[in-house]
C-alpha cells in the first residue's frame, strides 16, 4: 500500500509578464509523483472562462528530468467549473533533490491585476503490500485464479436455476401492458 502525499508550490504573481521561478524540496520518504494539478488561486476576477493566464514548467530531481509543462486558466467568477482530477505524471524521485522550475504570465497587461497559482503535486511513499502477485509462483498464482473463476461461475449457474420462475409481471411491475 502506498501513502499518498500533497506538495504544494503556491506562487504570487505581481506583475505582467512576470518570471516567477520557484525551488521546492520534496520531502525524503516520497519515492514517487503520480500526478499533478496546475490552478489559479486568487486574483483575477473575470465573468468569462480565461483559458490561459500563464504557464508552468517544472523540472525533477535538480533539473535532471523535465516532467511539466501546462497553462494555467481562469476560472469564471459566478460558475466555476472546478475540476478535483490530477494530470498524469510518472516521475522516480531520487533521495534530496529537488523540484524546480518557472511560472510565466502571459495576461494581457490591461486586464492585469496581482493573482496567486498554486502547482499540486501528488506523490507517494512506497511501502510493501502483504501479498503480491510475486510473492506467489506464477503456476499457482494462474491455478488460484482459475479455481476462483469455475468457484464463481458454478455458483451463479446455481442460482439461476434455484430461483421459482417469475412471470413478467413480477420481473417488471411497472410495465405499461405485459403479455400472458
């Protein structure tokens, strides 16, 4: 079973066309990141979806493995479409490196005001299962999951053949008419 764990990079953007560059250590135990999200926070209040406000690129393991690179949108103030899915992201982690990377703006500077974009980063802590696949050899792994499936299938054939025959009526009582 493996822990899941958040990182968080929260960023201020204060101007147009800012560079905003960030440096985030992920903590030793995590072993891998599984998935990402790329949100705007705060700031910039608008009635319409804005599909790209900025860009965030995002390097692993102290540069050595370039992983993200997604815009970041704008949400509409009366209805947001707030969405709780991760971006797919596979990425080893290797023992105190860090991640680093860039967050672009790239609003118009007439419709700029100060915001805040948040990088999400889902990871997790490898711990051992008490049974695998492994840990059983191959020829009775396939054996157990044969005598699993007749198990199940002799059952259901059972079944169908303990149960009294219903009529159509009683299968399905809200029929408009039924045949008889």
């Amino acid at each position: 079973m493996a822990a899941i764990r958040y990182n968080i990079i929260r960023l201020q953007v204060e101007r147009p066309g800012q560079i905003v560059r960030f440096q985030h250590k992920i903590p030793s135990n995590l072993k891998r990141c599984t998935g990402f999200k790329a949100v705007h926070v705060r700031g910039v209040q608008t009635d319409l979806y804005i599909p790209e406000i900025g860009w965030f690129t995002a390097s692993f393991n102290s540069l050595k493995e370039e992983a993200i690179v997604t815009p970041v949108s704008a949400q509409a103030f009366y209805e947001p479409e707030v969405t709780h899915e991760f971006q797919t992201l596979d990425v080893e982690l290797l023992r105190g490196q860090l991640v680093v990377g860039v967050y672009v703006d790239t609003m118009k500077s007439n419709a700029f005001a100060p915001y805040i974009v948040s990088l999400y980063l889902r990871c997790t802590e490898i711990l051992s299962s008490p049974l695998t696949q492994e840990s059983l050899p191959k020829k009775e792994f396939t054996e157990l999951v044969h005598k699993l499936q007749e198990t199940t299938d002799e059952s259901i054939w059972k079944e169908d053949f303990e149960e009294e025959e219903l009529t159509s009526e009683e299968i399905n009582p809200d029929q408009l008419c039924s045949i008889t």
